[in-house]
C-alpha cells in the first residue's frame, strides 16, 4: 500500500489510464477482426466497407497518441491488401 499521497495519486491515475488503454487495446482488436472475418467469408462489400471504418478509427488514434503512425499506417496496409486479394478474386 502507498505511503505517500503521490503515490496514491500515481495509483489512481495508472487504474485510469489501464482502463483506457484497454478499451482501445479491444476496440482496435475487433475493428481487425471484422475486416479479417469478411474476407475470410469473401464478402467484399462489407470487408471494404470494415477497411473504411478501420482506416478512419486506426488514424483517429494516431492523433491521440495511442497508436504509432507507422503502426496504423501497416496495419491499414496489410487489411487493404487482403481487401483487394478478395477483391479481383470474385
């Protein structure tokens, strides 16, 4: 247990920010996972439609600091090519 109200406020603050991370964590996770079960399912609609979402969300957090750019730049990448394999395949 703390013992100094810094330490207390340290203590707060890490729960907030925890808490925080893994609402984004999950949410940048399920965004994935949308694109990732359209294009297994060769829905190119919808899997586009999934890449439209993601690349606005995944830039979105770019902005507040929760992703790297190049992280969301790669990420964006990989999911629009497996957009466009799908894509000229039907």
């Amino acid at each position: 247990m703390a013992n100094h109200k810094s330490a207390e406020k340290r203590i707060r603050q890490t729960k907030v920010k925890t808490e925080r991370n893994r609402y984004y964590k999950t949410r940048i996770k399920n965004i994935v996972r949308d694109i990732r079960e359209a294009v297994a399912n060769k829905d190119v609609a919808k899997a586009q439609e999934a890449l439209k979402i993601a690349n606005k969300e995944l830039h979105k957090y770019v902005s507040k600091g929760i992703l790297k750019k190049n992280t969301a730049a790669r990420k964006v990448s990989r999911l629009n090519a497996s957009v466009k394999k799908i894509a000229q395949s039907a």
